[in-house]
C-alpha cells in the first residue's frame, strides 16, 4: 500500500475528531435560536419560585411593572464575562432605578456540579460580585426555565407592564467569553427597557442566545 494511503486514514480519522470536538465547543458558546415555549408578544407564563430566603415570589407580584428575566449560572465563563467586567451589575442598577423589576433564576440541577444552594448563590451573585437584582429565585426542577425555553446562561427575557413578552434571546451582540468586547457591544436588554419604558414598540425583540448550557434536570 503506498505511503501516502496509509498515512491518510488516520489523518482523516484525527482530523475527523477534531472537527467533531471543535463542532461540541462551538454549539456550547451560540445555541439555535429554538421555537420557544411562549413568543414575543404573548403574555408572560406565570410563575411562582422560592428566592434564595426561602420567601416565595410570584410573577403576579409585579403585576403593572417592567420585569426583566436573567438565567444566570456563576460556573458558566459567559456569566463571569458579564459580572467580571460590571456589566450586568451596571444593567441591574440602571432598570432598578426606573422601577424596574429584575429577577435572576437559576435553573441548575442539583445533581450539577455547578448547582449552588441558595446562601451560596445568592453570597456569589451579592456578596462576592455586587449583582442588585430584586430577587435570585431557585428553579432547581427546571419548570420555569422550560416554559420559557431558556437555553443558555445568560439567557434575558423582557415582560412589559401589560404581562407581554416583549424581549427574549441573548444579552448583547457580542457572542463570546471577551470581557473586552462589552463596550463595543449592541446591549439588546438596554435598548429593549429604553424602548418599552418610553412607550415604544422594542425595536428588536429577540436575538440568538448564547452562552453555557443550562443544566436542566433530566428528565
């Protein structure tokens, strides 16, 4: 057999490989956008969790007011991306002081290894990175983050005072772990709450998430 046959399968093997391992990491940074569970436009699905006091919290509680929905997993390099550099935090302070509802849930499994419990996370988003969200609700089941199909970490939702989904998809334009891409990025959340809070109809409604997995609960 000549040389060139034999060296050939297994380099097409090994670069097989690494196109498949190259394929995985890829689909782990920019998922499909996916057929959501609810579209822009209908009401918000509703919801009750427990926040990481143990005190239950209702979408209904916020009944009239702009909220914003954040997945969020502080084992995910695009969460840290975002908290690293100040960004969500700044997000957060800017929408609370328009009266702004914001909600940061965790759908992470308890089986996960990123799983936090509730003193845990909420010591990590508060203490440790200085997030202000309203609230930081436990979805360890995954039943909110499914009927919303969140997909990611961060993963943003926009409900408007009437209870519609106006805004659902990733934070910003800027689809990768860079913390020095922030500043040129398009921030999709801010311009959708200047939009909404301003009376307008948000001039883009969705965008392609991005970021971690969510480590949903099998089943």
């Amino acid at each position: 057999m000549p040389l060139s046959r034999r060296l050939s399968r297994p380099l097409s093997r090994r670069l097989a490989g690494r196109l498949a391992v190259a394929t995985v990491l890829f689909s782990s940074v920019v998922l499909p956008w996916p057929a959501l569970a609810v579209s822009v436009g209908d009401t918000a699905p509703a919801f009750e969790l427990k926040d990481t006091q143990g005190k239950a919290v209702k979408l209904a509680d916020f009944k009239g007011r702009t909220v914003v929905l954040e997945w969020t997993n502080p084992g995910c390099p695009f969460v840290v991306k975002h908290y690293g550099a100040q960004n969500m935090q700044a997000l957060q302070k800017e929408a609370r002081a328009k009266n702004v509802v914001w909600l940061s849930i965790s759908s992470t499994a308890r089986s996960h290894q990123d799983h936090l419990a509730p003193a845990a996370l909420q010591d990590k988003l508060a203490k440790d990175w200085g997030a202000t969200p309203t609230a930081v609700l436990m979805d360890d089941a995954g039943s909110v983050g499914r009927a919303y199909a969140a997909r990611t970490t961060p993963h943003m939702y926009v409900i408007d005072p009437a209870g519609k989904l106006v805004f659902a998809g990733g934070i910003d334009d800027k689809r990768s772990s860079n913390p020095a891409e922030i500043p040129t990025a398009k921030n999709f959340v801010r311009a959708a709450l200047a939009d909404v809070l301003a009376g307008r109809p948000v001039a883009t409604p969705s965008a392609p998430p991005y970021g971690c997995s969510i480590k949903y609960e099998a089943g």
